[in-house]
C-alpha cells in the first residue's frame, strides 16, 4: 500500500488543495514513510487517484522540487530527493516539528503575521487547559 493511498483531501479546511497534496509529501518524506530514491506517483496517477485536477498536483509537485524535497527526472519520473539534497535540518526533524512547520506555512499562506500565528496556538493552549 502506498503512502498516499490513505490520503483524503479535506475541503472544509479553508486550505488550498494543493498546498495539503504537498504538505501531505512533505510530511510523509519528512517521516520516512517515503525514503532517498523512493519513486512518487506521476502527477496524472496521483490527480485520478485524488480526484483532483492534474495542474492542482503538478504545482505541489513543482513546489515540492523547489524547495528540494524530490527530484524529477525527464522520463523517468520523480523521485525523492537525497537527504542531501533536502538539508541536514530538514532530514532530522521529526514527524510533530514537520507538522508545526506545515502549519506555521499555512498560516503565512493565509496572511497571518508571526505574532498572529503565536497568539493564536496560545489562546488554543489555554483553552484546552480550561476544558481540562
């Protein structure tokens, strides 16, 4: 079974689809669930089998690349990107750190300011202390 194949889409989140297809890579490259050299789904496979649109996944894909998670190589394929080639802090994180990051970038998407994006993980902090 392949890593993505439990991935759904949530469309209620207020999150672009695109960024929660590469976010999704992200996290599972980042947990090893996808290790170096692992070959990904193509970009039109991966759209069938998300039901979403081929330009939707080619721009996680193409964003992904940018930022060194994968490599594509012309008709071959894309691939997961050396350790290397993703960066030594990238590489060690752990799977909750690359879960605050994506939604550290999802804010910034959104247009939250750093101080916005820290008062609210506070204010929901303290509210899950007064449920307690």
């Amino acid at each position: 079974m392949s890593p993505l194949e439990s991935f759904e889409i949530d469309y209620s989140s207020g999150l672009p689809v695109w960024i929660q297809v590469k976010n999704r890579i992200a996290y599972l490259i980042g947990s090893g669930a996808y290790v170096p050299g692992d070959r990904l789904p193509t970009v039109r496979a991966l759209a069938v089998d998300l039901d979403i649109s081929y330009n939707t996944v080619n721009r996680a894909y193409m964003d992904l690349e940018r930022e060194g998670y994968i490599s594509t190589r012309k008709g071959r394929g894309t691939f997961v990107a050396e350790r290397h080639s993703v960066g030594a802090d990238l590489a060690a994180n752990s799977p909750v750190e690359l879960l605050v990051d994506d939604m550290i970038r999802a804010c910034a998407n959104a247009g939250l300011a750093d101080d916005d994006i820290v008062a609210m993980v506070a204010a929901r902090l303290a509210s899950k202390k007064l449920a307690h």
